[in-house]
C-alpha cells in the first residue's frame, strides 16, 4: 500500500514541477515556438516564390544554350544569339540555382572545345555535383585543360580522380586512367606509369584501354630505344 502512495506522490511532484516550470518560462518557450514557426515559414515561403520560380526561368533561359551545345556550336552556346540565352547569361544571371551551376559545366567544356583553356579552368575547377557522370566529366575535362597548358601533374591528378570516381562508367573511366598514365611516362615516372596500367587491366578489362594496358606495360618493361615516349 505503501509503495501505491510513494508512486502516487512521484507523479503528483512530477507534475507540480512541470507545472512550474511552464509557469515560470510560458514566455521564453512561447518566444522559441513562434520564432520556430516564423523560420520555417519563411524558408518554406522562400522555396515555393523565390527558388522554384528561379529556378523554373533558370532552366527555360539554359534551353537554347543547350541545343547548340548538342550540336558543337559553342560559340554560340556561350553567348546565345538575339532573344536566345547562353551559358554565360545563365551563370551571371542565376548562378545560386541548380540550373545556373550546371551551365558552369557547360560553359567549361565549351571554353574547352574552342581550346580556351584558361576560362575552361575558370568554369570547372571549382565545379561541385551530386551527379557522378557529370562530375567525372568535368574533371576529366579540367585534366584535358591542364595537360594542354603543360601542368602535366595536375592533369595526372585529375585524370586519376576522373577514372575512380565513377566506375560503372568503363569506357570514360578507362579513358582518363590511360591518360594519366600515358602523362606520367612523359613525365619518367615509368613504374608509376606501370602500376595505373595494371589498375586499368584490373579493373577494365573489358574495355578497349583496358585490353591493350598489357602492350604498355610490356613496353616499359624492355630497354629503352628509339621508339620509346620521350
């Protein structure tokens, strides 16, 4: 019977306590709620009528930039033509949207492809997705840049990351590992040459880098002579 009361007590001081405790700070918890309320509010409001209909304008003013893109027009694709927007317009106009970021990379790879290799570095080496095929394209593509301006061991660095971030990509993947390999015998790193050729004969056997890596680790394995990559 006792025990009974002493359970009885414990829940009536509990809830005495509780009590003043909402007595004593109904303000400050009232304050917290509505200040609560007021920030989800307003960042629910600022989703629906900033962001979408930004982002909404951001992706029918990238349209036309992407159809010349498509068709290797990248002059065009960069600075659009008449009413018709490009990836610079995009970039300078919504840059904080999703659509925006993505005409970085489209903005860099066209600089690439009309061999500007310094804003092709400018658009994509501080590019950053969540898609993985697009992100090792745009490494890749920064490594193309670099080894063209003769930064031989930054374009090593990230063909290597290209090749290894995405490898259910085989042919890229495979691609950019022999590049980065064919970059470090320039640069006579033969054994490190060697051991990329035989990640890539590992991992991408299937693919047609991958099926000729043992004619290149051959290759390095004999004497040099007049036909070797100097």
């Amino acid at each position: 019977m006792s025990e009974k009361r002493t359970e009885h007590t414990e829940r009536v001081d509990a809830v005495n306590s509780l009590d003043a405790f909402w007595k004593k700070n109904q303000k400050i918890i009232t304050y917290v709620a509505i200040g609560a309320i007021v920030i989800i509010g307003g960042w629910y409001a600022y989703q629906q009528y900033v962001v979408k209909p930004k982002e909404q304008k951001a992706q029918d003013a990238i349209f036309s930039a992407q159809n010349y893109f498509g068709i290797d027009s990248f002059q065009l694709a960069l600075n659009g033509r008449g009413t018709e927007r490009g990836f610079l317009y995009v970039i300078k106009n919504y840059g904080g949207t999703k659509t925006g970021e993505l005409a970085r990379y489209y903005a860099g790879i066209s600089y690439l492809k009309l061999q500007d290799f310094d804003n092709a570095i400018k658009y994509l080496k501080d590019y950053d997705t969540d898609s993985k095929m697009i992100q090792m394209l745009a490494w890749g593509g920064l490594a193309d840049a670099y080894s063209e301006k003769n930064n031989r061991s930054k374009a090593i660095e990230l063909y290597k990351k290209a090749g290894r971030h995405f490898p259910e990509e085989e042919a890229r993947s495979s691609e950019y590992l022999f590049r980065a390999a064919l970059l470090l015998e320039i640069e006579n790193k033969p054994n490190d040459a060697v051991e990329l050729y035989t990640e890539l004969k590992e991992k991408f056997p299937r693919t047609e880098k991958g099926s000729q890596a043992d004619r290149y680790i051959y290759r390095l394995s004999v004497p040099k002579n007049e036909f070797s990559i100097k």
